[in-house]
C-alpha cells in the first residue's frame, strides 16, 4: 500500500535517515485537566519517520471493519489492526518503543504497556468519533494510554465527558501524546475529519485490560 501527501513534523530534522528515538525524561510536558485527568505531550520523540510510514502502511494486515449504526451497518471510516498482549508486533521498533514508554512511566503504570492498536487514517475523511477506551478496566480505574502518531498532521481532540469545552492538540508525525489518570472515563477523545489532509497513522500502546 502506498500512500501520497505525507507531510513531515516539524520537529524532524533528516527524513531521509532512519527513525531516531529521543528521550523522554526532560522533554515531556503535562497539562493537568478536571476531575484528575491529565494529558503528556513529547513533539518529535521520533524523527526520521518516513520510511518508518512506508513499512507500516505496507506490512501491516490492516483491517476494513464495519460497525452497526442505529439500522443501517456502515464501514468504519480508518483501517485498523490490534496486536495484543503477547503478540509480535511488525516492527522490531514498536517492541523499543513500548518498552520505552512502560520505563519512563513506570511508576505510574508498574505493569507497563502490554498491547498495540494501530489505526490507518488514509485522507482527512477518516476519522474517529468521540470515545474513552472504556472496555475493560478503563471504565472504573485511572490507566494509561499512549499514542504516537505518524504522517500528515492531523488534530486529537479531548473534551469533558459530561460536557465542555473541547481542546485541540496537532500531533505532527513523530509526535507523542499519553492520557492520564482519568481521562478514559471522564474525558472523551476524537479525530475529526480534516478536509484536504494526506495520510496518518496511529499508533497505541495500552496496559494490560484496557481497550
């Protein structure tokens, strides 16, 4: 599968070298939201992510799902594949940058991050609607989720489960964003459509129980 219109972050600095993984310790940034919700922000944890791009998009067993809405059953507007825990994941990559992750967050999240969801944004038409990861142990405990994202940028915005104003984060290819403490069960998150945009791709990292 190849895909066109892939724009670079703006943190990266040779997209023509290979992925290059940078720390995390000094460089993240929280914002701390209601109801002990929090969000971490690391712009280019990954540079040199176009062949990284290229590799996914073609050797992952990507899935066309289709999900009952109301009466009428419709294709899921992404491509997706899950390796769960235990699973090979397709790169050797994604193995260095879950266990980076569960690291730095160890003390937080003692039991690391275990599985990997990957979703494939093919133009600004797909999308993903309002959601909190909330199968599972996300519906009544704080967790963590992690998500990297790869390619055109795209927005992920958050907003208060019970209502609010939402907030918009522009995650560049390389960037890392990881929600917090309640956010799964008292914030929703989304990707809305985005007219004219090229290709993205997403990759999560969970713990173990949560979907």
């Amino acid at each position: 599968m190849t895909l066109a219109g892939i724009q670079h972050s703006l943190f990266e600095t040779d997209v023509d070298a290979g992925p290059t993984v940078h720390p995390l310790a000094g460089a993240v940034r929280r914002r701390h939201l209601s109801d002990g919700a929090w969000v971490d922000l690391r712009p280019g944890w990954l540079t040199g992510t176009t062949g990284l791009f290229g590799e996914l998009t073609d050797q992952v067993p990507w899935r066309a799902e289709r999900r009952r809405m109301y009466d009428a059953t419709l294709p899921v507007p992404r491509l997706t594949a899950h390796y769960p825990a235990g699973a090979q994941l397709p790169l050797p990559l994604l193995r260095t940058l879950r266990d980076r992750l569960s690291d730095h967050y160890r003390a937080e999240l003692p039991e690391g991050f275990v599985s990997a969801g990957l979703c494939l944004y093919r133009d600004g038409r797909d999308s993903v609607a309002w959601h909190g990861d909330r199968i599972g142990r996300g519906a009544d405990h704080d967790t963590l989720v992690a998500i990297i994202s790869l390619g055109s940028p795209r927005v992920l915005a958050l907003r208060p489960r019970d209502g609010g104003r939402s907030l918009r984060f522009t995650l560049g290819s390389g960037d890392l964003l990881v929600m917090g403490g309640s956010c799964q069960r008292t914030w929703d998150h989304a990707v809305p459509k985005s007219p004219g945009a090229g290709p993205r791709l997403s990759i999560q990292f969970r713990p173990p129980g949560v979907r």
